[in-house]
C-alpha cells in the first residue's frame, strides 16, 4: 500500500509512527492519527498505545470543527462523520471504501479510555469538579 502522506484535515505532512508492529501516520501539525482498516481496534487493546496520542482535545478542537469536505488521505474518497456507539462526545471520521479511521489529537486516548471502563464516569466526575 502506499504511505499516507497529507493530513485529511489541516494538509499538514504526517509521519510514520509504529506501536506494537502497527503503523500509523500521525499529522505533524494537528497530531491526529490516520488508522488503516481495523488498526484502530487492535491498538486499542495493546498497553501502553495510547502515547502514539501526543496531542489533547484543546489543541485539535479547531480542526474537529472541519466537518465537511473532508476526503480519505488514502483513497481521497469523502468520509463519513461517525459518532462512537459508547461514548457519544467522540466523532470520528471514517473512509466509507478503505475503512481507514482519522481520530484528531486526544481522541484516541478517550477510546482508549473508554476501553478501560473509565471513560464517561472519569470524564463526568472532572466536568462535576471543575464546576466547583
Ligand atoms: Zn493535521
Ligand atoms: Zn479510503
């Protein structure tokens, strides 16, 4: 396959980052992640993946904002905005013919999170505290 090279988001240049084997691009800019077909899945399952996250939501929230037009830096097919089926503040964008996966900065964590069993109820008990 060929290396995915332009970031879907802010057309930044991604880099090759590996994590148990897995290759992933992470944008140099916006630090969000192109995951290949079901990359997304096995990583969330292998300790320790979530450094590949290197940014946080606050950095990435300018480019979350990019909903449209937003093409597969793969096969440049439009992708389909998802919302995860567990823990609804998390969108995605999935490319509806490859199956590649783009999570912006800070996403991943939560997934990851949220795999772990501490995600809504973490997240909750922070918002809860924060207000006063
Ligand atoms: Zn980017
Ligand atoms: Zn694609």
């Amino acid at each position: 396959m060929k290396p995915v090279t332009i970031c879907p988001k802010c057309a930044g240049s991604l880099e090759q980052v590996v994590c148990a084997g897995i290759e992933v691009d992470r944008c140099r800019y916006c630090k969000g992640i192109w995951f290949d077909s079901l990359e997304v899945e096995t990583l969330k399952a292998v300790k320790g993946s979530e450094s590949l996250d290197i940014g946080n939501l606050k950095i990435s929230s300018n480019v979350d904002k990019i909903t449209e037009h937003v093409d597969c830096p793969r096969c440049h097919r439009h992708m389909i905005r998802m919302v995860d089926i567990d823990q609804h503040c998390i969108w995605y964008e999935k490319c509806p013919a490859c199956y590649g996966v783009w999570l912006d900065a800070g996403e991943f964590k939560n997934f990851k999170d949220n795999f772990n069993g501490q995600g809504i109820v973490g997240q909750a008990k922070k918002i809860f505290r924060r207000k006063r």
